[in-house]
C-alpha cells in the first residue's frame, strides 16, 4: 500500500527555474494575481447535480471589483487557449469563480461560457509551488500530453484537463458491456509506468482522468494526470506506483484477471520505449530542465535518504547513493529505466 506522510511543504520557484520558465515561453506577465482572487466578499458550497457537497466554494466579489476581476480572468483564459488573441474575449462571459480549501495549493477554478455557442470550460489560478511546476513540465515533455500553463512571480495559471475522475469512473463505467478491459487494463500498467519513470507521486484515482476515445472499432483510452503537487517529494518508492493505492483496486483486479505476467512486461517496456523517444526529441529541453532541478531543493532530506534506499533496492544498484537532489535521483531512474 502507497503512504503519503504528511501534506506536502511548498517551494518556491527559485531564480534557475524562473529563468527556464521565461527561457520556454511559460513565465510572463499576468494582468492579475492569486492574491486578487482572495479579494472574494461571499462563499457558498457548492453542490453537484445530485446536491452532494463538492468540497468546492463558489465565491463573489464586491461589485467594485467585479468587473475588472472578470475582465483580467478572461484575458488569461484567452492567453493560456488562444496565445492571447483579444478579438476572443467579447464572446466569453465568467460563470462562476470557485476555491478549494483542503487542497495543497488553494486553487481557484474559474468556469468559461463561450456565449456563441454555449459551451463551458475551466481554468486554474494557485499559488505557485516549484514542485508542480517540475510535475507540468515533466508531463509536458515525457507523456504522450500537451499542457498549456503560465507563471507569474507567485501566481500558476493551468489549462483544465478534461476527462472522467478516475473514481467516478471505477464506480459507475467498469461494469459496461462496452468496456474493453484489456485495453484499459494494458493503458493502466503504461500509466503506473510513466509515473513511476519520472516520480510522479500520489496517483491515486481522485487525481487522475480517464478519457474515452471511440475508435472504428472499439474504444481507446488514456489515462491522465491532473495533480502535480507529490512531483519528486515523498520518500516511499510505492507513492510513485499506482498500482499500490487501494483506490485503484477495481482497475488492478480487472488487470490481474485478463492480463499475464507477460503481457504486463511487455507494456512497460513499450512505454519505455516511448519515454526514452520523448527523451531524445526533447533532450536540449529536458536537459535544461534537469539542470535546475538538480539544483533545487523540492523535498526533506529524510524522504531523499530513503528513496536512494528504496531505488537501489529496486533497480538491485548503489548508484542512487552519490545523489545529492531529487534531480539526480530523477534523471538516473530515467536512465535506468529507459536505456
């Protein structure tokens, strides 16, 4: 079973990253900060269709502030889907700004209605936390996944990643008869894989999606992250392996009952094969991106200690014990697993 030890300790974005960030187009001006969104007067909980509570806050703001607040909202939205063409704003209304205030970063999602045709879509505002910023930029550069986010100082501005919540698709999608459970089981074991190549913690089924694509004769799905706090933090190797939160339980039995031992081995090194392509098309940007982060501190020295431990356990070496950061221990389990 994967333990989290305690809520995780933000970082700050240090000048190296802040320098990669302006460096790649992510860091730029924004015409408004998190702190403007703490401005808010009122707050309601929110509930879903079903009037369950959401553990999300809708909030307003003084009619002062209204305005502007909404305008700069869209601004941003325009930026992070359009690379800023204004001509886009005046079909855009903000319907609804809400905050969460149990998780890590305090985010505020903002919900956009495009008044053409009436279609909605979200968008993020947190604080900045250097190791989510590792975690977009890996996802980024290593997943088969685009992600469109922007930073400014102390402000993070991230896309919405649309799909099923892995939980609300356990309990009300795996029992259909359209389901193809070796495929979704085949997509879980190259997830768990691509996770634990680039340590990305915490998957369990609340902070990943799944996304349903209808192929001409079946179904093809992908798994998605949407939760980069637990990037290169924890100590306990598991944390970085979905397949040990319980959560996941229901896509694990599925994978135990259609799935050999065999066919697992051969999935996990088709997606190796695949990280270590992404790593050769990217290699003057991912390399940069190491250097930083070999540089930075992005975790407790007791959870780096025991890592080193567990890896080289795992990879049955004593390589990882020359590693001084989270960056090395990062960039030589990729090396490991992708050469």
């Amino acid at each position: 079973m994967a333990l989290i030890s305690k809520k995780k300790i933000p970082f700050k974005i240090n000048t190296d990253l802040r320098s990669y960030l302006m460096k790649y187009g992510r860091e730029e001006e924004l015409p408004l900060k998190y702190s403007d969104l703490l401005r808010f007067d009122n707050r309601m909980p929110l509930l879903d269709k079903d009037n369950n509570d959401t553990l999300w806050e809708t909030v307003t703001y003084p009619q002062s502030d209204m305005s502007e607040i909404y305008h700069n909202l869209k601004e941003i939205y325009a930026d992070l889907k359009t690379d800023g063409d204004a001509t886009v704003i005046k079909h855009l209304v903000v319907d609804r700004v809400d905050t969460c205030t149990y998780a890590n970063t305090s985010p505020f999602r903002v919900r956009i209605i495009n008044m053409v045709n009436d279609n909605y879509d979200y968008f993020y505002i947190k604080n900045a936390d250097a190791s989510r910023v590792y975690g977009l930029e890996l996802e980024h550069l290593l997943s088969p996944n685009v992600i469109s986010y922007r930073t400014h100082k102390e402000t993070l501005v991230e896309e919405h990643i649309a799909g099923i919540p892995g939980d609300l698709f356990m309990d009300q999608h795996l029992s259909d008869f359209k389901l193809n459970p070796i495929r979704l089981a085949k997509e879980f074991v190259k997830f768990n894989e691509r996770c634990f190549a680039r340590l990305l913690g915490d998957m369990h089924s609340s902070n990943f999606v799944v996304i349903i694509t209808p192929d001409f004769e079946d179904f093809h799905y992908r798994i998605r992250a949407i939760d980069f706090d637990q990037q290169s933090y924890e100590g306990n190797k598991s944390v970085y392996m979905p397949q040990y939160f319980k959560e996941n339980n229901p896509i694990i039995e599925m994978g135990m009952k259609y799935m050999t031992s065999e066919s697992v081995r051969q999935y996990q090194k088709e997606e190796r094969s695949l990280i270590s392509n992404r790593i050769q098309s990217e290699k003057i940007r991912l390399n940069d991106l190491m250097e930083v982060m070999k540089k930075d501190k992005v975790t407790l020295d007791v959870n780096l200690k025991y890592l080193i431990k567990e890896l080289n356990q795992h990879h049955k070496t004593k390589d990882f014990k020359s590693c001084k950061s989270m960056g090395e221990v990062l960039e030589l389990n990729l090396n490991l697993l992708t050469q």
